[in-house]
C-alpha cells in the first residue's frame, strides 16, 4: 500500500515539474505596442528653471570669507602665528572658490 502511494507521489511530482518546465506560449496581437501608445496620455513640456543653489552659497561664502579676513586683520595686528596661520587659511579658501567659481563660467555659443 505504501508502495502505490510512493508511486503515485513520485509520479504526480514528475507531471508537476514538467508543467512548470514547459514554457507558455505567449501570442501578442500585431498593433498591440500601436494601441498601448496610443492610450498614454500626452504630456505637455514645460521649462523648469535651473536653480543655482551652490553658486549662490559660493557667492555668500567668498562674501564671509572676505569679511573674516578683514576681521582677522583687525583683530591680530600684532602679527601672531595664530592670526598669520588663519589669515593663510582664509586666503586658500577664498582662491579656492574663485578658482571653482571661474571654472563655472563657459562661454555660450549662439
């Protein structure tokens, strides 16, 4: 008895698997992609403005860096390491913007 229900386990996983092995036919009418295309809806294009976020941060940000130093020129006058090393920092800082900033700029063809 246990033998027949092994037997019919054993052949019911076989017709199982060959079921899900077998490939399924796939029929697309013609004209299928044609009327899909045609039932999306038109989209209207519209121009979004650029937003130049980071250019206006560089602009703020070489402003503040030329107030601290002139800040830091007031207030080290005495010439100590500590004013001379911030003064140096600064100064780095405020070429490196203006030299990002000036590699922003591409002359625009018409």
């Amino acid at each position: 008895m246990r033998d027949e229900r092994m037997s019919e386990v054993d052949s019911m996983e076989e017709r199982l698997t060959r079921a899900l092995e077998r490939k399924p036919k796939v029929d697309v009418p013609a004209g299928f992609a044609a009327r899909v295309a045609g039932q999306v809806p038109v989209r209207r294009a519209f121009a979004v403005p650029a937003a130049r976020y980071g250019l206006l941060a560089a602009r703020i940000g070489m402003g503040v860096l030329l107030l601290a130093l002139v800040v830091v020129a007031m207030r080290f006058p005495g010439r100590t390491m500590f004013g001379v090393a911030l003064e140096w920092i600064l100064c780095a800082e405020l070429a490196g913007l203006a030299i990002w900033l000036g590699g922003m700029w591409k002359p625009v063809r018409s």
